[in-house]
C-alpha cells in the first residue's frame, strides 16, 4: 500500500485585473478539482506559477486552498526555494500552513552535482518531519535527477515519492520496476498525455496541469487503469490529448514557453466559469483574444463548455 | 492499412578480432532476427554504428543482410550522410543494393533551420522514388523533428513513417494522434522500454536495439497489443527493461554512451552464440570481461541463457 | 565618462566552523580588497555563494560589507531571486541596507523569453530608484541576455550596465563597441583570465571573482591597460592566469563545479590567512588537504603567500 | 619557431546558378586572399560549406585552390567525416590532393567520450603523415575538446595545432598559455571579431570567415600585433567588428544560422565582384535582396565597395 496514489493536480492561481491573487476564483477552482474526484491537491507547483509570486502570495494561496480543502484531500506543497537552508526555511512554513507533503527540486541557479544533490534531499530530510518528494523538472532545474540517486533516496525512506516531469519516459519506466520493491515510495507522472502507458507500466499516479480543466477526465483515466481496462483508459487518454492541444494555441513566440501552457489551462478555466480572468504574473503575457477563441473550438468539440 | 508495421529492430554490426566486417557472424545474427519472427529490418542504423563504418563496410553490411534475407521481411537501410546531397548519393546507392526503404535524419554537422529540413525530406523524396522514414534522433543530430514538420511531410506523402529515438514521449503521443487520418503514414517507437504504451496509443511499431538480443520477446509483446490484451504486453514489456538493465552495466565514464548501449547488444549476443566477439567499432571501447559477466548474470536471470 | 569603471570584485562569504556567516573574516576580506585598491565591490554575488543564502544571512552579509566599506568606493548588490516581484521585493530591502546599485538576472526556474526579460528589467526599473546593472549568467539562468536587448535597455536607461559572465565573448565585443554611443552604460566581463584582452576592446571593467585573492594585480592589470600598456597589461594577465589555476585543483567529480572555482578562492584566502576557514554553504563540499596543497603551491610560485 | 601562423582563412565555395561549383569564382576569390597577404588558405571548412558538398566536389575545390595557390602558401584541408575510419580515408585522400596539413573534428553524429576523442586522434596520426589541426567546434559536434586532451595531444606531437571555434575564451586562454612550452603547436581563434585580445594573448593567427571579405584588414590586425602596438590592432578589429555586422542582416528565422554568416560573406564577396553569385548549398537559402542592400551599406561605410 502507497499512501499517495491517483490523480493529483497542481492547482492554478487565478489573478484579479490588478494582478493580485483572486482568492474567490482560487476557492472555485480548488472545489472544481475536489468535485471532479481527484486524490490529492498539488499546491504552489509550476503550473501555479510559484516563481513567480511573492512569499505573501505564497502563504495567502495555501491557506486559501487549505481552507477549502478541510483536509478532505492530502495537501502537497512545493518548497521552491534555490537551495537546501532555503528550501528548509520555506518548507516548514508550509508544514505550518498545513501542507501533508512537499515537493523540492534539487537547486537551483546553483550549480550542483549528484554529491550535492544527495545531501540537499537527506538535509530537508533531517530538518523536517514530512513527507518529501523529489521534483524532477530538468526543464527549470537543467538538472536530470539520476535514477540511481532517486531509487537510493527511495530505500532509505528519505523521499516519500517522485514527481517526474523529465520527459525521459525510458528512466521513469525504470524508476517505476525499481519503485515496486520499495515501500511508501510514490511515482507520479507530469506528463498529461502519456498517463495510460504510465498506468500500464506501474506508476502510481499523475499530477497533470490539464487536470484543472478536466480533472474527472483523469479521474476517469485513473479508474479505468485501476481496474484493468486500458483500452478505454487509452480512448480517456486520446480525448484528454486532444484537449491538451489548447497549449498550442498561442502564436509560436508570441508568450513565453513558460506562459502558453499555463495561460492555456487559466483560459480555458475562464471559458469554463471556473475562474474570472486569465492575468498570468508578471512579467508573463496573457493569452489574446485569438487564442481564447481556438481554446474555445478546442473546449466544444469536447464537450467542456 | 499502413504498409510499415511491427517489429523492426536495427541489425547490429559484427566484427572480426582484426577489426574488419564479420559476415559469418551478420548472417547468423540476420537469421537469429529473421527466427525471431521480426516483421522487417533496419539495416544500417545508428545500432550498427553506422558513423563508424567506411563506404566499402556500409556496402558489404547491405548486401549481406539482403542476400541472408533474400526478401522475407522489408529491409528499411538507413542513408547516414551530413546534408541533402549527400544523403541522396548514398540513398540511391543503397537503393541499388536492395533497400525497400530508406532512414533519413535531419542534416548534422550542418546548423539547420526547419525550413532547411523540410526542403531536405522533399529534396531526397522527389530524387529518390521510394519510401522515406525520417529518423527523429536529436541526441545525435541535435534538432528535434518539430511535430508539425513531420505531420505535415506525412500529409503530402513525402515521408512514409517517422522513426522516433527523440525521448520525447509526449510530441510521441501527438504524433500518433494526429498520424491516425493520414495513410500509409507509420510511426516507429525507438525506445526499448516503454513499447507497451506507445502500441497502447497507437503506434505502428517499434525499432528495438534490444531486439537484436531478444527478437521473439519484442514479437510477443507486439502480438499480445495486437490482440489487445495490454496487461500481457506489459508484463512482456517488464521482462524486456530486466533485459534492458545489460545497458547499464559498463562502468560510468570508461566507455561513452554510445559504446555502452551498443556494447553490451553486441556482448549479449557473444554470449547467446550468435556472433563471435563484441568487439566495435574505431574507436569505440568493449565491453570488458567485469562488463561481460554483469550481462550474462542479467540474461541468465532472464532465460535467454 | 562613466560612473561605474575598474575592478570590483565580487566578495566571497566566510563561513565558521558551525557554517554561520563568519563576520570577522568578512570584515578582514573587505579590508584586504578595498586596501587592494579595487573600485567597488559586487556583494551578493555568485561568488558570495548568494543563492545559498537564506534571507537573515543575505542581510547580515550586506550589513557586514557596509560597515566596513563606510562610503569608501561604490556597494554593487545583487538581487537574486527567481521573478520580477520577488526581485523588486529583494532590491527595496538591499536599497535600504545600503547597495548604490543591484544586479539582476533574467526570471530563473521560470522559462522566459526575449518579450518578458524586457518587461522583467523594465519592472524593476520603474519600482527601483537605483541603477540597476543586468547580469548575463546562462551558466545558471540558461538564458543569455540578447544583445539587442541589452543594448535597447542601454539606450533607453533602463540599465547602467551589464556584467557579462556568458562566456560569449563574439557578443561581449559587439556590446562593448554598441555602448561607446550610449552615456552611462558600462560593461564589465566576468571572465577573470581574458581581461587584457576586454579592456583592449573597450569593456569598462571587471568583476573578477579571482579578485579575492589578488585584487592588487587586477588593479595593475587594469592601470595598465588604462594607461595603454597592453603588453604590460598582458603579462599581468598571464600570471593571474596561472593563480587562475587553483580553481582546476578539486580533484574531478568530488566537488561541483560551482564548489569548485568558490572554493578554491575562499582556500587561497584561507592560506593567506585572510579567513579563517574554506567552509562552503550547505550542501558544497569544501576542498580537502591535497586540494589546499595544490593551492598552495600555485600562490607559492605566483609569491601570493 | 612554429610551422604554422598568421592569416588562414576558411576560403569560401562559390556556386553557379544551377548549383554547381563555380571554380572560376573560386580561382578568383583565392586570387583575391592571396593578393590580401594570408599566410595560409583552409580549404574545406565550415565555412566552405563542406558538409553540404558532394565527395567529388569535395575534390574539384581542393584541386581548383591547389591549382590557384601553386605553393604560394600552406593549403590545410578539412577532412570532415563522422568517424575516425571515414577521417583516415578522407584525409588520404586529400593529402593526395595537396593538402599540407589537415583539419579534423571529433567524432559527429556519433556520442564520443574524451577517451575516444584521444584515440580518435592518435589513430588518424598514425595513419597519415601530415601535420594534423584539432577543430573545437561544440556548435556542430556538441563536444567541446578538453583543454588537457588538446594540451596532451600536442605534447605527444599527435597534432600541430587547433582551430578553437568553441567560443570559450577562458579555455583558449588557458590553451595559449600551455602551447608556449610546446614545440610546433600553434594555437588559431577562429573568431573574427576578438582577434586583438586573442594575439595579445598569445595566439599564434587567425582562420577567419570574414577574412573572405577583407583579407588585408586581417593581415594589417596581425602585423600591429606582430609588433606590438595593441592599440593600432585593437582600431582595425573595431573596424572588421562593424564589417562582421553583415552576419546579422538576415531576419531572424528566415535563414538557418549556417546559412545566415556564410551567405553574408558570399553576398560581399558578390557585392565587391569578386565571385558571381551569393548561392548556398543545398537546403540553404541564400540571402535576398533586401539583405543583399543591408550588407552594400555595411561594406560601403567601411570603404570594402
């Protein structure tokens, strides 16, 4: 038995038109994920634009979203902080605003190495009586987490899990065999689209940005994994990357890399109703007009507005 | 229909102790693949370390594998040249000696832009009159195929399939998808380990180094998704990223990437009986004797010895 | 003429023993660079291990520098945080503790483009009554600052400066020639062995990190060049190029490379009996006895100890 | 005393309008270096365009600037192949051509390791005997050649010297410095815009692509060098600085960056009548006309038309 498992989203921040933190469409979202069924709530991640918010910010999205969830749902909390005295000192305030879990990178704007690496996670560790998964986002980090280091770090119950969003599909296969024999140590999915064949090799559960915008979809998707059926938890799949395609929208260099996907989700969540604006943080560009309306076409033809 | 379908691994170069071709051993091996029940065959691929080989050894490899399989299966030979021109003298050789198809990758040593590399696929495509596979491997040519490249070049027939080694799982998904609507348009994982979700999503096949050591295994898993019973291919798929572990066994930093991954194929077939040595290409290290007896542990365990 | 030219380092952090901040050896490596006759010093920097701070350290730190400094050359302090609004946040408190200007990256662990690192600098600007120098470190943000954009940034006032540790040395010579028409817009390079050639070319100054241990000789080298002596200048350069050496003692792999060159600056500084310890920040190993005796004989044959 | 210094630069490939080479072109455009005072011609690089052209006119090139030069000055030919067997072949070749020396890379397309890269070199300079030039050029084979391999290699007289194009100005450093104690090792930048500071340095020439353009600036660049006065050398690099801005006339993304440097020297050489026309080699676009007027500004206001 794993004590994570299923379908985790990491919750968006909508933002008012003067920028600040929208704490009415942040309630709405988070009940939207909590109605849609899914496992566990995934806080202060990428997709929420943690970088981007200020410490106060910070604290006034998770008590937002501790204060909806009343503890319906475990709380996984990213400590995204650049290094390891940073990460402890961001981490037990979370802990302290009620996060069950946290989410730590290995550091960055530093340089590290494996060595490094190692201590930072047995350091946060030692500091802080929670559960701790490792962040594998070599994308922001340009850092790849080795798999031995990760399976090493799982054995000695020093991370309770892994959040993988490397894109290398070959070493979270063997990550997730690895995984088999170790208690308590949870392999997550970032990848929206590949959820089925991660299911089918034995991950554990998926934390997909997508998931605000159709998180029965991928409860949908987790269901009918769990029990078998993986040619339906592929058509749920084929669907949901369909979906998907509303990250494409924006004209190539117009916004960020960065700012289409995550302006794809909050659009589409304004489309929805779910949110009132789709203000991205500074300095991030908002999806126009145009891409709101392609997000639309790609919504109706799925049944989701 | 799709006329490229199933098992297609990359037949492995086999050398003598003096450095030269070893035919014996390539037509033993070309056999072992054929009984393997493998659906065609990639000749001169980056698994038989075609970089390596001079224009006289590329010729010899063709035409031995050509007479051993004296049109059983489909012989897809890749044409391993810097730019356009290049590739189209070496495709029309290869032509010559019997390839059904070609494998063509974006221009290396060159600094392409996408519009350089589709007016590459359409300038071997209209000198060369047979199908075109363009080879998506960036950890080589350091250019990603972009997706909407390779949609669009399936659309206008100028490739006939797209064999992905990009580790790009989700442009992977994409792909598929978007393959669905287009004939004679066929996509090829390269990934040994994760062959059970990319059948799952959709693809037509895979071109497995690994199959080289285990053909039959790689044909299972391919019937099992075929029937679609994805709980047996998965735990087919299970065994075979065991298998896969011979990959890690060289020490770190002795031999390069390169070397290890093909090594350890070549080694594992020494073992099974199937070529003579496991010696590479210049200036590639082997596999030494440490090396040698990890992977006979990982093939006995797996019953291939 | 300019307000910012000639050598300022950027001043390493000692630790103690028990790895708080040891505000003795700050105070004595202040001394020993301001008696060295540099022109500024840069606090907060990537030599000062800045990303390893926590915020009580940062301050404490730039406390510390003030104090000793007492107004007597300008305080370049960097802002090191992840976006925009943590920056500004960053830059008010450092304005208060007494920096005369800040350095900024790009948006980090964000994925930025060209649009919204314009926007970031903008920002800041117009909240920020300080000049503001940008800091071009792809090494650690993985985003080099275009030069067009520097330059337009240049011109319209919204940076005093640029401090180029890109390793783009192409680029540096075009930026250095594009700033000869722009009033207050002084570039320095980061780069510690290639300074002769830099002020030959026209660069304003240097932000030697190999300044902490012989600010003296980069003070020569500067005066020389100013004076038009680049052979002079160039002999200097070469032997500082030897001292240089001491960052390639670690033996490979032990160590990060961020460990690497910052320790071995703080072991040469321990040697000199300028500090009392090489102790990195959490996690960086710091470098053992044979390191410090490779040290050691490189200052010896240079006559630094 | 060293066998090889001074001005060597990569002399560039005209084409026809059918796409051919065009050797009356290319006689004159030889003509035109030799008449500049280079000390030496490189035949066959990158900025030949080699790894766009066919073996045969491969061959013409080499026999038309053979035919031209006459023994007025060293030819040192690239032997662009993949792989250390291809390399022996193609430099063979070209020695039997009249090569005087050879230029070659580390292995492409395939994924060496420094102990390759080390035999990969031994191997070729055994196998022929001719002086033999390592090629840094990380931006097409994505290795950068270690310091101490090229510093080994040059001790064990396994090469003559290396053209750094790797844009790491520190390690070139680094490498000047180390050559001086190595008999026949001549160290060359291939930097066009940072020459001053590379001869200040140390460096023993120049292979420039500019020097197409304006051969007798470079030559004048290195003799103020020669003797001495910086300052005079550091004037006519500003100069060639503002001549190289024609590689930045391209609108971004129209043309490849290959394409963008190679076609602005063919466009000069056009525009200065030295060749008849400014066509690349397949797939690249050649430059247009609105580019082809940026660039006659550029060459008016520095006096080349």
């Amino acid at each position: 038995m794993r004590q994570f498992t299923g379908v985790i989203p990491p919750v968006v921040t909508p933002r008012s038109a003067d920028g600040s933190i929208d704490t009415h469409s942040l309630t709405r979202v988070t009940k939207h994920l909590l109605e849609g069924g899914v496992h566990g709530l995934f806080v202060l991640g990428s997709s929420a634009e943690v970088p981007y918010m200020t410490n106060d910010e910070r604290e006034l999205v998770v008590t937002t979203i501790a204060g909806v969830n009343a503890g319906q749902v475990p709380l996984i909390v990213g400590a995204c902080e650049q290094t390891t005295n940073r990460v402890i000192e961001e981490g037990r305030k979370m802990v302290g605003l009620g996060a069950d879990a946290l989410v730590v990178t290995s550091p960055f704007y530093a340089i590290p190495n494996v060595q490094e690496t190692d201590t930072h996670f047995r350091s946060i560790h030692a500091a802080l009586d929670v559960p701790l998964f490792a962040y594998d986002v070599p994308v922001r980090t340009h850092f790849k987490l080795p798999l031995n280091l990760l399976i090493q770090l799982g054995r000695d119950q020093v991370i309770a899990g892994v959040k993988d969003s490397s894109g290398d599909d070959v070493s979270f296969r063997q990550l997730v065999l690895a995984a088999r024999g170790i208690d308590n140590f949870s392999i997550f999915t970032g990848h929206e689209v590949v959820v089925d064949g991660a299911l089918l090799g034995g991950a554990d559960g998926v934390v997909p940005g997508l998931g605000n915008v159709d998180p029965a979809g991928y409860r949908r998707l987790f269901d009918a994994a769990a029990d078998g059926d993986f040619v339906k938890a592929a058509a749920e799949q084929d669907r949901l990357a369909d979906v998907f395609n509303i990250v494409y929208t924006p004209t190539p260099g117009r916004v960020s890399g960065g700012a289409a996907g995550l302006g794809a989700f909050k659009t589409a969540l304004m489309l929805m109703g779910v949110i009132d604006t789709n203000i991205m943080s500074a300095p991030m560009l908002s999806l126009n007009d145009a891409e709101t309306a392609a997000i639309r076409t790609i919504l109706e033809r799925n049944g989701l507005i």
